[in-house]
C-alpha cells in the first residue's frame, strides 16, 4: 500500500426531483449569488431550465447566466465566465449540464479569485489557492466530474487540450438525477460507459503496485458499467440501470480507485487529448480508439493484469482474449475502435501524436511517451 | 436505486508515521486546543503516545488528557471526558487508538456542546445539531469509525450499549498508519475482520433493493478482508495486507456499500450489542457467534442473495454452502461461533433477548425482532 491522503467533500444529491431544490442548498451553504453555466440549450428543451430558475428564485439567489458551452470546452467561453463573475462579484458558480459544464465551471470558479489567465494553471504556471465555491446538476454520466476536482478545457488557438486538479473545485454539492440523464442518445451513452471505463482501467494496468482491493473495485466498475450499458441500449428509460449506470460513472474518478496504488498513468487520456482538440472528436469516441490501441502495445509490460482482467472481466484466458472482448465490446455498443471509424485520417497521426506528447510533458509521461511511441500505438488503431 | 443523500467529509491521511503530523494536521484545520482521549496504556508501551505528545507540543496545541477507555466503552468514562473539555474549553477532541476510543471522543465531542445528558442522544430524546470536531489516530481496523459519523456507547448502569450516528463527529481527519496496528493480538485481528464483514454484509442480505454494483463491492470488502486476514495470522508484519486490511474494513462502513440501497437493516449488530453489554464480549466475538445463527434463521427470507453470496464469496452452491463456509471461516481464524464458545450460557438468552428486543424499538426492529425471534435465533448458536 503506497501512502496517501484522501479527501472528498462533495456532498453528492441522488434521486427524482432533487434539482429542485438547487437553490435551497446552494442557500444552506450560505450563498447568496450564482453564475449560472450550462451548454447549448438543451436544458431548455426540458424543463430543467426553468426548473433551476424557479428553484434559485424561491431561495433568493441572484444569478447571472453564461450559455454556449460546448463538449471539449473552451478556454474562450471560460473566460466569458470569469469576466461574468468578476464584474457582479458572484459568491459561487453553478453547472447545469454534462461533464463539459461541470469542467467549465471550476475554471470559471479558479480564474474568478485570480488577476492573471486562468490558463496558467493548466499550463502548471500557477498554483491554486483559492476559488469559488462549485455546485453542478449533471445531466450526463460519464466524467465523474460532479464529485472530484478534475477540469479539462482547450484553448482554441492552440488546440491543447489540458487539465488542472484541486479539490478546491470539487463541487461543494451535485445533484445526480437519473431521469435528467433519460434523454442521452445512445451514441453518447456508448461514449460514457467509454469514458467510465477508461478511468478505472488507466492505474489498473500502469499501476507498480495495485492491491487486490483496487482491482476488485476496478473490476465491479467495469462489469456494472458493462451490464447496465446493455440494458439502457435497449430500454433507455429504465430507472434502475441509469441510476446504476451514473452512481458507478461518479466511483470511477472520485478517488476511491487510485488510492493506495502506486505509479499509475493516464496515457490513454493523454493521447484521446490529442484526438479531442485536433478531430473534435467527443471525448469517450476518442477514447474506445487509443485504448485498444494502447493495449495491445502495452501488454507485454504488464502481462498478469491483462490476463486478470481477461479472466475477472469476460472469464475468458489470456491477454489476447481480453483485449479483444473489450474492443468488441465498444464496437457492439457503437463506439468507434478505429481512426477511420472516427473520421481521422492516417496522414493526421504525426501531428496527434506532437499535441499528445506535449501534454505528456506536463504529466510526467514523456520520457515513455515520446512522439514516436505516439504514432506506432496510433499506427494500431 | 434508491434517493441518497452522500456526504463523507473526513480527510484520510494513509500511510508510515502519519501520526507524528497530528499536531500539525490539527493546526491546519485551525484549533489550538484538545483533549486526547485514549485506551488502557497500550499506546505508552509504543512510542505511540510520546510521538503524539511531541506532534501536539511541535505545533502548538495545548492538551489535557482522558485515558481509561476500555473495549465496549462506558457513558461514565465519556461524562468523564465531556466535564474536561467544558471546563477546559477545549477547542476539539483527539482520539488515538482503537473503535471503542474513536467512539468516546465522538459522544465527548457531542456531549461537550450540550447543557444536558449526552444520553439523551443516544435514546433519542434529542437531535445532534453540533459537535466539537473531531481527530483520531487508530490503531486497530474495524469498526472504520474513522471515516463515519456512527458512535456507540454503553450506559454502565443498564448495560444499554446504544448508539448515535451524525456527520458532525465524522472525523476532520484520521491518521491510518498499518505498522500501528502490526502489534494487534491474533485474537482481536479474527475480530476485526469479522466486524468489517459484519458491517458490509447487514444490509447486503436485508436490503428490498441492492443494485448489482453494491453486491459487488460487499462481495469485494468480504474477498479482500478474508484474504488478508489469512495472511496476516501468518505474517502479522506483512504491511501491504494489514494496509489492505484496514483501508476495505474503513469501506465497509463509511457510507459507501449501502448508498442506493432500499430497506437495510442491522439485526446483528442489534443482537450483538446485548452480547456485548451482558457478557462483555468482544463486538466482533459477538458477532459471529450472532452472524451464521441469523442467517440460518433468515435466508428463506432472501433465498437469491445468500446463493449469491455463496457461489460470489466461496464459489459454491447453494444457500447452506455459503452460510457453512462463512461460519466455518469464522471458527478457522478463532472467532467463537457458538454461545458456548464465548462463554456465554444457554440460561442467558432470555436477558439478551430483552435487552436486544429494547435496542430493536430505537432502530425500527421491534417487529420483526420480538424477544421471542431473537431467543429463536440465539437458540441456534
């Protein structure tokens, strides 16, 4: 067991009808005044919109609005954000919507309480200190972004794609909803359960220590995710499954897997990065294409996890036999496992491969993960 | 799935001489006074209670001290506690050393803030509405009362052992350091490992509505804590399964397993608790002589999960298999699984069955659980 330290504080707010009482508890945690974020406009094909209004209006919140959020956010839409806040001098932000918004309103939340660009922070330039405090109503299962303190914006210029981490943006509360997610075509339904899966598998098979624990959780994610995927594919309104289906994307990456293990990696998420922020590409899309990708160039490093997860998994024998299942597995659910099914051209490997590797900078990966390494694992895919 | 509201704010800091930071951890959460309460003298024989006086001192926390704290903790020794901390303004309570010690401070840190009886709020006449906060540094896995909000407490003079359950006492933070507990006498190990399976499996069996995901981490905690309990008898400095051992037995009740869950109960913590206050057996004793009698009584009750659990946990078929794996598993570490066996006599069911029936009122149990039903189940053990 590596030593470490773990701290959730997001207190989460599961069920039917508990976005209507937003404004209620975004009042008992003593606030007074909100910016309020989401995308582009589906929350007011619903009644989510008005519900919110309504509910920050019967608590006496203030608020502004921000719209327009798009998937793979942008940097410039965050700075809209901060100049919102900064100007009305809002007491905290609050994301209505999928991961992208929940994303957009911790940068807000960060770039509010600082005088230079919040993209310093992403570029490990600055250190975070302080931020508002975030509350999200998630409408999408995917980036467990409603309950730890993980950010991933691009700055539109320059197409990096990067990330920042605090648990001073780890949302004071979120509200999971299962019926609010009822609407989720199934195209991003199959990316979420991409994306699910991606955060449990990263620390699984790079990890240097990994106690069985861990792997047993990490393996339940999987199946659960798997399993309750399948059942929403063909009955999109079962309650049950989508409940399930959320409550186990939130466990993915709220720390409870990591913790304990030692030397784990994101090379996948690294790599997708890349795909995001050059293709467009929705992010789970981009990651049912690198991952396996990735493992059938990684294997060889950690041969007995790849044969556990065959084994505990799919029960089938054998390395090969896994990875196989799981990009079968995407495929049937709709998810593309290759660059053509994603629409990216062969001649676009070279450049994905130097955005990635920039990133890999940053995370520590780019001895491992030279520009090189980039292209021959893009090369099987 | 059921609504749930999840909210588990302690900060956990895991890992080798963590506790030597103590002083400091508590500096930073801004208090400058406490009152460390630990057990019968176990942490002097170490250089536990030195490295913790040198923490507190190094920082600048002021302290008086309650020590006495004894297995199945006593009201008396927490009024004890309480006349301390008032006289003293104290400004937070630091526990340091096992469940029974975590469970006083957390009654001293309610009883501190209250004009009246801190019994009151363990029989209910009334409601938590603030706390001193809470610190502790455990040294022994099990009753994960380092990252919840449950005490429980034993009135010396009805040998009602009842209990309270707020988030205003889960700890601000707690101090896992495994090489504290390497010291733990075989016996109480058995224990430990029986309370974590207890507190997993309660609602598992009960529950009308478990999701999948829920069975799998229960059948992960039972899994992981059997497997390094079996190591641990034989190589109780192995550090890497008594760090696993005490991180699944803090899952096993820190909010996680039963969130989404419909209709868990605890009865065999109910009847154990009068095992505990009549015969003053260890709680985990207790349990198994309680556990594999229950279920004998209760599996027609919910034939599916307990064949689950037995082709899950031992790979077996059939309801009786898993009960007589689980129970023989209980034996083989050398926990008592009959009356007998924990000195308990057959002439004593009918106290324990009224002592438990009472607590079975407090926790919405009296129905199913008269004196008559528990006396049935007890008579199987």
């Amino acid at each position: 067991m590596n030593d470490f330290s773990y701290y959730n504080p997001t207190k989460i707010e599961f069920g039917r009808g508990k976005e209507k009482n937003i404004g209620k508890y975004i009042k008992e945690a003593g606030y007074e005044s909100v910016l309020l974020v989401y995308g582009t406009g589906s929350i007011k094909k619903s009644s989510l919109y008005d519900d919110t209004i309504t509910s920050l209006q019967e608590a006496g919140i203030s608020f502004e609005e921000l719209d327009g959020v798009v998937s793979n956010p942008l940097l410039s839409r965050v700075n809209d954000g901060i100049k919102i806040a900064k100007e009305k001098k809002l007491q905290a932000v609050l994301g209505v919507g999928g991961g992208s918004v929940a994303d957009s309103v911790k940068a807000i939340a960060i770039g509010a309480l600082y005088e230079g660009d919040v993209w310093d922070f992403f570029t490990q330039k600055a250190e975070i200190k302080q931020a508002l405090p975030v509350f999200t109503v998630m409408t999408l299962a995917a980036t467990a972004s409603e309950m730890n303190g993980n950010s991933v914006v691009m700055k539109d210029e320059t197409k990096q794609k990067y990330s920042i981490q605090s648990v001073l943006v780890n949302p004071v509360l979120s509200v999971i909803n299962p019926e609010l997610m009822a609407s989720v075509p199934k195209d991003y339904l199959a990316y979420s359960a991409v994306d699910a899966i991606a955060h449990s598998i990263e620390v699984y098979f790079t990890a240097s220590s990994h106690p069985n624990f861990n792997s047993r959780i990490v393996e339940s994610i999987i199946k659960s995710i798997m399993e309750t995927t399948e059942i929403l594919i063909k009955d999109p309104d079962n309650y049950e499954a989508r409940g399930e289906f959320a409550w186990v994307a939130t466990q993915a990456l709220n720390g409870l897997t990591p913790a304990g293990t030692a030397g784990g990696t994101f090379p996948n998420h690294m790599i997708e990065h890349a795909l995001s922020a050059l293709y467009n590409v929705a992010h789970g899309a981009g990651l049912s294409v690198v991952i396996p990708a990735w493992m059938k160039w990684y294997k060889e490093k950690n041969l007995p996890m790849f044969e556990r997860f065959a084994k505990e998994v799919f029960n089938l024998e054998g390395a090969d036999a896994g990875i196989n299942a799981l990009e079968s597995w995407f495929e049937k659910i709709g998810s593309p496992v290759t660059l053509e099914q994603a629409g990216i051209p062969q001649a676009g490997i070279k450049d994905l491969a130097e955005n990635a590797a920039e990133l890999g900078k940053l995370w520590g990966l780019s001895e491992a993960y030279t520009p090189e390494v980039i292209s021959a694992i893009l090369q099987k895919a």
